[in-house]
C-alpha cells in the first residue's frame, strides 16, 4: 500500500479510512499530500492539476480501548 510507506516506522494503525474519486490511468502522474497529527496521517493522491484520485486517513489506537 502506497500510503503505508509514507508512515512513521512506529505507527501503529487500528482504523482505516479510504475514499476513491477517480481512477487513475498508465502515464498519469500520482502526487501524495501527506498530513502528520499526533493521532492519524492523511494521505491525499493526486494529479499533477491536484485532481484528487483518491485517499485515506491511518488513525492509531485510542488508549483504553
């Protein structure tokens, strides 16, 4: 997975949240926003026009649950 290579070696992922918009086609260039808080990472693929293919939010575990 594409997005799993953007994450932090210790981040640990217990939800995962995908949303597709557009398919993306051979020759197309895919650009990855990447957005680090302290509890997820959102990833945003792109178009080089930042039409957005797709993307996803990797939450990590909420303690005591």
């Amino acid at each position: 997975m594409l997005a799993q290579q953007l994450l932090p070696n210790d981040f640990e992922i217990s939800e995962l949240r995908v949303e597709y918009r557009k398919e993306a086609k051979l020759g197309d260039t895919v650009i990855s926003y990447v957005k680090y808080t302290s509890k997820s990472v959102t990833v945003v693929l792109a178009d080089t026009d930042k039409t957005v293919f797709g993307g996803g939010v990797l939450s990590k575990p909420v303690p005591g649950k």
